[in-house]
C-alpha cells in the first residue's frame, strides 16, 4: 500500500515563497515495503550530511545548523513516519520548520542547499499525480469513488446523489400532466435519463468545486454520452471505461483506470509539446535558460515544461531576470531552472515537470510565450 501526501497548488505556492537562511531540499526513493526501508533512511542520512557539509563550508552559524540537523535527524530516527512510506519522498526544512511530502512518483535522489527550496522535482507529483475521481454510472446506481496512486478505489459519500433512475425521476404515469409530450415512449425515457443526470451533476458540485483531479466515467451507451454533454466539471476525462460499471468491482475500476490517466498525461504532453512546434515559427518559444528567466521574471511565459531530474546552478536577479551561472553547486546558489519554474507558476503560467526526454530538442526547459520576443 502507498502512504500518499500530493502538495496542492497552494501549498506549492506557499513553499515557493518560502525564503531562510538555510532551506533543505531532500528527494529520496523509498518503498511502501516496511522491512525495505532500511536502505532509504541510509541514503536520507548521507543526504543529510550532504547539506551539513555544503553549510559547514558557508561558515552558517553553528547554533541554527544544530537546530536544523536535529530537525532532520529527529526525522530518521522516527520508525512510525518510516513505516508509512510510498515510492519517493521530499523534505523540506529549515532550523526553525520541517515538512514532508510522500508521493507516488519515482524520483531521483538529491538534496539541494540554498535560500529557497528546490521544488522542481515536486511538480512532478502535481503534473502526474496519479490520482482520479471514478464516477461509475448506470440506470440501477450511481457511485463515486477517489483513488491515489497504486491504492484501491475508495468510494466517496455524496450527499443528494440519486439511487437510481426509477427512484429519482419515475415514469410518468399516463394521465399525469406534463408541459411537453416528449416525455412518453421513447423520447420520454431520453429526457428521463436526462433528468437523472442532472442531478447527478447537482450532486456533485459541491464535492468536486475546487478541485483539479481528472475524473474518469465508467458508463455505457446513452448515460455516458448524456453525463458528457451535461457534466459541469471541467476536468472529465474524454476517455471513457465503456463497461456496465454495476459488474466492476473497487479494484476492477481501479485497474481500467490507470491507463486512461497515463493515455490522458501521454496526450496532454503531445499537444503542448505539437503547439511548441506551432508557436516557433511565431517567434514564441524558447529553450534558452537566459531568455526564459527574463520571461518569467516579467509574466511572458504561458506554459512550459521542465526537466525534473537536472540542476543548473546560479543565480536570478529579482528584478531584471538576468541569469549568473556559477561552477559549483554549494550552499548560496540555487537552481536556475527551478527559480524560472517557480516565478512561472506564480504569474499564472501552465508548469510541467517531466522527463528530458520529453521536452522539445532534449533541453532543460521549454517555455511558449505569450507574445513574440
């Protein structure tokens, strides 16, 4: 079983703002195997060294690194937090704070030193979170359930959500009054289902208001055509699990889910990366690090994606966006491409964390613009 914390957008935000005289950023592999973990808390504890070091040679002051190390090793010796684990980790302290994030995505291992923290690698976990909502609908029932990661599906209590078609909306009995004849036959049966799912949709509003998971339907014929058409989320998946969800079971929905989610992130990456091939001739791309933080400095960046896995170390003036690579990594520099990633996000732009493999000419970023350059 994964033990999953996906960070919202706001505590990303929160974190990206954070700044300290020493901010640690630890991404570790771990496992949801409690007697594997063992290898985990040795490679956290050489991580953890790993920034002592880098603050040592920065001459930080004694008393805060004793207070910050005792925050991180406090948390490798905790037995319970390792028990609980899922297939990454990312910490993020300071002598004064310390919080964690568990996440289903395979990270690399790294630990980052600076005035900020390195958070990158944490839109993975936003962009893939490997998270839906399954709306299995049919006439006989209608059930929500939420699943995380490699978990079973969970159904989810709705409040007002119909029992079913004949209990929520009925027949009409021949000699009721109706102000339109298209509710006998045929017809009246389609404006019936109609009914029944619009308030399925009122039902669920309140729960999904807010709220960026995709949601997946598991429906057939006429209901799912009728759901998609009247639905009021705006993160409903395309792609539909075109069985009678009333045979499928938790784990059944669960496993016909996943690959509708990696399908929908294959297919939203295809598109971003077809409108990069678009907006070049427009003048309104760029893969150059410099052009790119001045463009995030100033809000031109409208989407971009970034290589999760690299560090490019220096620095970014804050008001200029003017770019000063530094040979060494230590405790004063930061990661370029993380900063860029970060004032992005805050001035509104779509951020992708991703694979090298996946951004255009294999660089560490790829940003479309709003305007030429």
């Amino acid at each position: 079983m994964l033990y999953v914390d996906i960070p919202t957008r706001n505590e990303f935000s929160l974190l990206a703002d954070k700044r300290a005289d020493a901010c640690v950023s630890i991404y570790l592999k771990t496992t949801p195997v409690t007697q594997n973990t063992q290898a985990s808390r040795i490679q956290m504890g050489n991580l953890i060294k790993e920034a002592q070091a880098q603050l040592e040679e920065a001459a930080f002051d004694k008393r805060r690194l004793g207070a910050l190390l005792d925050g991180l090793n406090d948390l490798l010796d905790d037995d319970k937090f390792w028990r609980f684990q899922a297939n990454s980790l990312a910490v993020f302290a300071t002598p004064d704070s310390i919080r964690t994030y568990r996440l289903a995505n395979d990270l690399t291992s790294i630990v980052q030193v600076a005035d900020r923290y390195h958070l990158k690698p944490l839109f993975r976990a936003i962009t893939f979170p490997h998270s839906a909502f399954i709306l299995a609908l049919s006439e006989n029932a209608v059930r929500l359930f939420e699943m995380n990661a490699d978990l079973p599906a969970v159904e989810v209590k709705v409040p007002g959500l119909p029992k079913d078609v004949a209990s929520s909306v009925g027949r009409a009995p021949s000699n009721e009054r109706v102000f339109s004849s298209r509710v006998r036959g045929n017809e009246g049966h389609n404006v019936r289902l109609q009914q029944y799912v619009r308030q399925v949709d009122a039902a669920l509003r309140p729960i999904l208001a807010g709220r960026e998971t995709p949601l997946v339907l598991a429906a057939t014929g006429r209901l799912a055509d009728l759901f998609k058409q009247i639905c009021s989320y705006l993160n409903l998946l395309p792609e539909t699990i075109a069985e009678s969800p009333d045979h499928l079971t938790e784990a059944e929905l669960t496993t016909r889910t996943r690959p509708v989610l990696d399908n929908a992130y294959t297919q939203q990456i295809t598109d971003i990366k077809a409108l990069f091939e678009k907006r070049v001739a427009e003048r309104r791309t760029t893969t150059d690090i410099s052009d790119a933080a001045r463009a995030a400095t100033f809000g031109a960046i409208q989407t971009i994606l970034v290589n999760i896995d690299s560090v490019v170390a220096g620095f970014v003036d804050e008001e200029t966006g003017a770019v000063s690579f530094v040979d060494k990594d230590d405790a004063e520099a930061y990661g370029i491409v993380d900063e860029i990633t970060a004032r992005a996000f805050s001035n509104g732009a779509t951020v992708l964390g991703v694979r090298k493999e996946d951004i255009p000419g294999g660089q560490d970023l790829a940003a479309i613009l709003r305007y030429p350059h």
